[in-house]
C-alpha cells in the first residue's frame, strides 16, 4: 500500500479498514497516523484489532520491523487482508500527537 492509498482512505473516513500502530505507547503520543490505534507488537495475539479475519488491518511502526513481526503473528491466527505498510516516516502528512493510546 502507498503513502496515496492509506491516505485516500485516512480522508473519506472509510470504515472499511483499521490502521494499527504497533509501537510503544510512548511513540504512539509522540506522533501516529491519524486514525491510528495502538496495540503494541508484543501484545497484538492477545489483542487483536478485530475478530473479523478478512477486515483490513494496516500495521505499521518506526521501521517496519515490528509490523512485520505483528503481521505474522496475526497471519499464524487467520487474518487474510493484512498490510504492512512499515515505517511511519512513510506517512508524508502531518502526524497527531498526544492521546490515550
């Protein structure tokens, strides 16, 4: 997925979609996508963004690694329609700082 394709759907406010920052609480209120919610990598088994194995799921952290790591994790579990779109740099619009993570 592009930087243009995230973005399309970041401003018609689909819902067909859920962004996940798998970063730390800590770099989730320093800057994430808007939209963003954080469910850390190491916590994304136990917690998964949704029960709906087919919904879309864009995973993304500082570098990509940990999304990686979070997109395996909730592929071994049956997600089928999973992004990793890496790093957060990717995101070429202002980031949202702050916020309960």
């Amino acid at each position: 997925m592009t930087f243009y394709q995230l973005r399309a759907l970041v401003r018609d406010n689909s819902t067909n979609y859920i962004l996940v920052d798998v970063r730390t609480p800590a770099e989730y209120r320093a800057g994430h996508i808007p939209t963003a919610v954080l469910i850390p990598y190491d916590t994304i088994a136990d917690n998964p963004p949704t029960t709906d194995k087919n919904a879309l799921i864009i995973l993304y952290c500082r570098s990509g690694s940990r999304a990686g790591v979070a997109y395996n994790t909730l592929s071994s579990r049956g997600y089928t329609n999973l992004v990793n779109f890496g790093a957060v740099s990717s995101w070429k619009d202002k980031l949202v700082t702050g916020g309960n993570p």
